[in-house]
C-alpha cells in the first residue's frame, strides 16, 4: 500500500465496462488570438517589422518605426512617399545617399530593420531575402544580416543592377546562409554609392519553417503537441477592433503578401503587416489535422456599431469569406485560394458571429441577418452565438453558443475548480457549449502559476463530464511574445528564440487523448468533494494500437489523499504493464517556469507499478494526477 499517514481516505469506483459516452471528437482545441504579438513577431516567422512602410500611416512623411537608418543625416536621409509598385499600399521608402565611396562610413550607408525584438539568426542557417527596389541608377546594394548593433555581418550579398534593371520596380531574392549567431540580429541594406534609392516590401524568413509554410517549427510543435482538434481564430478582440475601421478584414489579408497592406489592430495596440492572413490561419488548422472555427466581424467593435438595416454587406462579406474557403476553383473566391497554392477546399464547418457581442445593441438583429443568410447558403455550417445558453434557452437559433469563463475576465483559481459542476444542470436539447475563452487570472495566476493550471485542470474535468452538452473548449491567450505581454497569464512564451510552457499549458496535455474518447461512469466516494474532482476515459492510442484507461484527478486541497482505485466490470482480458502515472505539482502554488528554469513546472512521467483492477495511490495536496492503465 502507498500510504501516507494523515492522508484523507478516498474511493474511486471505475465502472470499466463497456459503454459509457462518447466524447466529442472537437471538445479539446486552442484559440489562436493575435494579441500580445502571437501572430505578428510569433508564430509567423517573417524576421521583418513593417515590411511595406506602412505602419506609419498614409500620410507622408510617415514614421517607418522600427526601421533606422545606418550613417548620419550629412550622409543619408530617408522618407516616405506614394510610389510603390502596389495599389493597396502604396507607401515607398525613398532614400537620398549623400556620400560616395570612400567618402561614406566604413560598411556604407542604409537602412535597417530590428525586426520583432531582434532577428533569431543562427550559423549555418538560410534566410531568404525578397525586397522592392527601383533607381534612377544604376545600384549596388549590399544585403546583410548583422548582430545587434551592426558590428558584426553574419551573412551578406552583393546587388548589382543597371539604371534600365530598376528603372521600374524590380523584385530582388536572394539566399544568405549565416556565418555565426545573435539571436537579436538585424537585416541591412546599405550601399556606397550616391543617388536616390527606393525600397518597399523588405521581407527576410528562415528558409525553415513548419512544412514550409512560413510558421516558426518550434511554436508549432508545441501546438501540434496538444493534439488540437479545433483552432479558433483570430480573436477575440482582435476580430472586432476598438473601432471597426481597425478591426481585421479578411479581405486585405489574403492573395500575394506583398499586396497585403497591412492593419494597425487598435485593441491590442500593434501593427501586423498581415502575413499571418486568414488563408495561413485555414492552413494551419489542416496542416494540424484540426477544424478551423472561423470568427468574422458581425459589425460590431468596442466602440461602433454597423446598424442592422446597413448590415448586409457585412453579410457579403463573410458570405464571401466561406466562398474563398470551400468554393471550387471555379468561383471568384475559391479561385483566389487556389492561386495561393489550394485548390483544394478548406473543411471550414465552425463559424463563430462575433466576439463578446451578445450584451450590445445591434447584436440580436445582425446576428439573426448573418444566421439566416449563412443557413440558406451553408446549410451545414455550424453557427455559434456570442450569447450564453448554459443556465437559460436562448431567444434566437443557434446550433452553439460561445461560454467564456467570466469574472470580470477571467477568474480565480478556486472558483474556476468550483466550476466543474457548471454545466451540470444544462439542459441536454438545444444548442451545444464552446467555451472558447477560459484561464485563471489576476493574483493567482501571475504570469502563468501551477495554482491557475490546477484550477483550470479541475474546470476542465467537469467539462469533459458535462461533454454531452459541450463541444469544444479552449484556453485563452495561447502566446505571449515576451516583450509584449499584453495579458497574462499565457499558454506558450516566447521571445526571438525560446520558448516554453506555462503549468497552464503542460496541463492542457493531459488531456489530448481525450477528444472522441469514451466517458466511464465512476463514483468518487470522500469526505473532499469539495478539493477533489475526476473523469475516466477509455481511449485507444493511435501510437502503439493499444487501449488505455486514463483516470485524472485534481487534488485542490492542502491534504495529501490515500485513494483506493477500484475498476469493476473489465471483461476484456488486462495487461496493466508498462501503465504509467503522469503528475503535475510543485512545492510552491505560486511556481511559475521561466526562460532560465522552462521545466520548473512540469509533469513527471514514471511506471505505475501497482496498476491493476484494485490500486491504492497517493494523491499529493495540490496535484494534478493522472494514470494511464494499459488495457489489452
Ligand atoms: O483572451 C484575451 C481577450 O479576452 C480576448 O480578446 C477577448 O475575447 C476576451 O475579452
């Protein structure tokens, strides 16, 4: 017996039997917002910042920030104005050179660009250069990337072209393989030679990216870990903009990046050059094998409201959006999609009208326009309201409706564990759950503590109990870029280069098999069901064909707990071999992980040698445990 004394006695009686219920396949997925540059400077790994200019405004002389120029005012000046080659985003950099040859700072004159708090550039790597360029010259132009502050060249190329080369625009790509590492490095473009040079659409990628596709590999793996079924997208309050004319169109985001122009997203207060479009977002969601829930702009922002009679070209709009990912190649949309590289369509089934609407003027009337006009067109699109049905029948057709853990945004530790009988008493007709934004917040949380993930971990057993009446469910923010945390906690940190979890996140892994699982009825006999709380799965692992029963269970008191596990009914015969016990805990409540100590909090796999059909394990206090049982 694994015992410890003064330990609280506790049963769990596991009726392994077959039946039980089937979980939906959907229930478990992330939310991709871009805030705190998740998008922009995260997950998509374009190096460059402002790559058209843009981000200054349209008015010129604009503020090309973070762009600088290499040399002094005697020797280079830089400004803006209208004549690039693209008609959506027309701001050029236009640059005099003053000095020539040896008469101009040693390594020349230029520009450039820190990127997103430094370029990640490492030895032996390739990056891939594509820049506008367009002289009344001839031009000689050297392009490097360089450590921080210019004193070293990592990697470099020469760029020669006569007057009649570049006379008009011309598009300039090349290859640089680095040399050495700063992982706060910056790409340059400087010349010796005097005249007036113009530059727009400066872009630099690591040639290796998650298949390919333009996303940082390692922020995707850390995604792809989670097994996600759904991906959410782009927001939150990205989707609506403090003012709508901010607020993220669909529309400017998709065909060649370079025509992309660009969006100042005025609720979490950053420009995004809008490579991350809503083509990359369908993209990831198949390339993670996870259906994309498509949240569009009902109209409605922070501070604006479109009208219901004035409603329908927004209508159109999202009409039009479904068109790019489902039409055939045939269509107006569908054939956009296809030039990008997918004629395929995209399996887009989820289509969220709005975020956080339901409360406002305008939201009953505009979303009852974009239901109807979704439901005759797309007839088996599921459609999700921003208004809550979890205690109350809502007044208008849905086929889900959104949940967002909500305390004045998010809530505590103790009460989001107390919330795993939320949806005990839902009504089991009508439409299904998404809670698509849940995290423990404010004091207890911190930048992302093992408490929150061990509030969350119990929340998150009571939705899979309830699972008859959810249907997905996602933690919200998913990334934070270090030098920019607009909210906290966050899933996943990262800066130029790392990345790690927070508790929050390892917490979500225990629950990636549970999606499409089966749900085992069990009873939980103690003197704690107020600090305990736990859900039995059977599931099969595509990895070694194998069934399992995973039994988790949170342990939120400060009590170490003697559990008897008890499983009644298995008929089939047992191998409980090579079972293992997974748990999640830490000395302190308020521990967090770190770029210096990423593994602080953790969950620590070992053989579970005692399973079999009566097992005695100890619960810590404040621990999160779960045991796999090997079933064959
Ligand atoms: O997750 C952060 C924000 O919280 C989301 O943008 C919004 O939907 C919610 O208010």
């Amino acid at each position: 017996v694994i015992g410890e004394t003064n330990a609280q006695p506790a049963h769990l009686i596991v009726n392994a039997s077959q039946g039980g219920s089937k979980i939906p396949d959907t229930l478990f997925g992330i939310f991709f917002e871009e805030i705190n540059h998740a998008g922009a400077g995260g997950l998509w790994a374009e190096l460059v910042s402002n790559r058209g200019f843009e981000a200054g405004g349209q008015n010129i002389p604009s503020n090309i920030d973070p762009w600088s120029i290499i040399g002094d005012e005697s020797s280079v000046i830089i400004s803006t104005d209208r004549s690039s080659l693209f008609e959506r985003n027309k701001i050029a950099l236009r640059m005099d050179v003053l000095c020539e040859n040896k008469g101009c700072p040693t390594g020349g004159v230029g520009i450039y660009n820190p990127g997103y708090w430094g370029m990640n550039i490492e030895n032996g790597k390739s990056y891939k250069v594509i820049f506008y360029t367009k002289s009344l010259d001839s031009v000689d132009i050297s392009v490097s990337l360089a450590s921080t502050n210019g004193s070293q060249i990592l990697a470099t190329s020469n760029i020669l072209a006569s007057s009649s080369e570049v006379s008009n625009w011309k598009k300039v790509e090349l290859q640089l393989e680095a040399k050495g590492t700063d992982h706060y490095a910056r790409l340059q473009l400087t010349t010796t030679k005097k005249g007036v040079i113009w530059f727009d659409q400066v872009s630099a990628m690591p040639v290796d990216t998650y298949k390919g596709r333009g996303f940082r590999k390692e922020l995707v793996q850390m995604l792809a870990n989670l097994k996600p079924r759904f991906i959410r997208f782009p927001g939150g309050c990205f989707v609506e903009g403090e003012w709508l004319r901010n607020a993220f169109r669909w529309k400017e985001s998709v065909g060649p990046w370079e025509e992309r122009p660009g969006h100042f997203g005025d609720v979490w207060m950053y420009w995004t050059d809008d490579g991350l479009g809503y083509f990359e977002f369908l993209q990831l969601a198949e390339d993670l094998g996870s259906l994309p829930v498509w949240v569009i702009n009902n109209g409605i922002s922070h501070q604006d409201q479109v009208s219901t009679s004035s409603i329908l070209p927004f209508v159109q709009e999202m009409l039009e959006s479904i068109e790019f990912a489902r039409g055939d190649a045939n269509t107006k949309w569908g054939s956009v999609r296809a030039a990008m590289g997918h004629p395929e369509p995209f399996n887009l089934k989820y289509v969220a009208i709005g975020n956080e609407d339901c409360g406002k003027k305008n939201y009953r009337g505009n979303y009852l326009k974009f239901y109807d006009a979704l439901k005759r067109s797309y007839p088996d699109i599921r459609i999700i309201s921003n208004c809550d049905g979890s205690s109350q029948k809502l007044d208008h057709p849905a086929d889900m409706y959104d949940f967002h853990v909500r305390e004045s945004i998010y809530t505590s530790a103790s009460r989001i564990f107390s919330m795993n009988h939320q949806f005990d008493h839902t009504s089991h007709t009508g439409p299904k759950a998404f809670v698509s934004e849940y995290a423990v917040t404010g004091t207890d949380a911190g930048i992302g503590s093992f408490l929150a993930a061990l509030g969350e971990a119990g929340f998150l057993i009571g939705l899979e109990k309830n699972s008859d009446v959810i249907e997905m469910a996602s933690y919200a923010p998913l990334f934070v870029n270090d030098n920019d945390r607009r909210w906290r906690p966050d899933a996943i940190v990262f800066n130029s280069w790392k990345q790690y979890g927070t508790p929050s996140y390892w917490m979500q892994q225990f629950f990636a098999e549970s999606s499409g699982a089966t749900l085992l009825n069990h009873v939980l006999q103690s003197n704690l069901s107020s600090s305990l709380v736990a859900s039995t799965i059977k599931w099969r692992s595509s990895e070694d064909n194998t069934d399992y029963i995973r039994i988790k269970i949170v342990n939120f008191g400060g009590e170490a707990v003697n559990l008897k596990i008890s499983l009644d009914g298995l008929t089939n015969s047992k191998y409980f071999t090579g079972s293992t016990k997974t748990i999640l805990t830490s000395k302190n409540l308020m521990d967090e992980n770190s770029f210096t100590e990423p593994n602080k909090v953790v969950p620590v796999q070992s053989l579970f040698e005692n399973a079999g059909e009566e097992m005695d394990v100890m619960l810590p206090p404040h621990s999160f445990s779960s045991f796999d049982l090997l079933t064959k």
